[in-house]
C-alpha cells in the first residue's frame, strides 16, 4: 500500500487503446520510410482575457453585457504568436523535417521513423478486418511525449 502523505514522487502510464483501433485490424509496425502528414495545434494567446470576455459579455449587470467582440477581433487576441511558430519550426526543421504554416497550425510531412524518435511513439498500420490492405490508416500506439524543447508551444497533435 502506498503511503498517500509520502513525499515520493508518484507516476503512471495510461495506455488507452483508441476506439478506431478496436474496429480495426493492427497489422503491426509501419514502414520507417513511409512519410506521413500530421499536424501540430500551437497553444493560443490569453486564455485568461477569453474567459474574462465571455464571463464580462454573458453577466446581465455589466457595462460589457451583450457586447460581442468580432471574430477578427478575437483571432488577435488570441492566435499563436510568431515566435511559437518559428520556435517550432525552426525545433523541426533541427530534426530534418519540415513544416508549413496553415493557419494557426503547423502542417507536417516526416517519416514515421523520425515522427516516432520525435514523439517517442511506435507507429502501427491498421486497416478494416474485412478490408483490403489498401485501405490503411497509420495510428500510434502506446505512449506519446511531445519534445520538452517545444511542449510550452505545443497543445495537440493530430493525424497519427
């Protein structure tokens, strides 16, 4: 039994076998070579003025009430800066891969090799139990860390 007024620190692995993998046939590793497309969701701008503007808007008895901020307004606001961009980008491009910005997104092609040393994950190729081997999709399985030198810019990656 773990003493819970212990001072050691205390970690866990969470392994969550994602729903699409249960309908779906894992064939094993993905080829190291293949290159894959993902994306990488870079962290907004003042999340706390975003609730302050929502609360400030939303409560009949302020001054604010009613007064909605436009999209371009709060696209401004709140958009990834310039520099997680570039510090990103210029983190990829440090590993060999390349990135293009779309959006507020950072659009990535790589090798599954280099996208598995990059996030410490293993990259499998799935496909439908009753499909052809055509029809696959590339998934990660198992843990995932995203670069300490990045994880300050980085809110989500999408697309493996």
């Amino acid at each position: 039994m773990t003493d819970i007024n212990s001072s050691a620190p205390v970690s866990h692995t969470v392994h969550h076998i994602p729903k699409f993998a249960k309908y779906s046939k894992d064939i094993g590793l993905a080829d190291p070579k293949k290159e894959i497309q993902f994306s990488i969701v870079l962290k907004i701008r003042n999340q706390e003025w975003i609730e302050k503007q929502l609360k400030d808007v939303s409560d009949p008895k302020s001054e604010n009430y009613g007064k909605y901020l436009g999209k371009d307004e709060i696209e401004s606001m709140t958009k990834p800066s310039q520099a997680h961009f570039d510090k990103v980008s210029n983190f990829l491009q440090s590993k060999g891969i390349q990135s293009t910005r779309d959006g507020d997104n950072l659009k990535v092609l790589a090798s599954i090799e280099k996208t598995q040393e990059l996030f410490k994950t293993q990259i499998h190729k799935f496909t439908q139990p009753s499909g052809s081997q055509d029809d696959t999709i590339y998934k990660r399985v198992g843990g995932f860390q995203v670069p300490s030198e990045i994880s300050d810019c980085v809110d989500l990656v999408v697309g493996f």
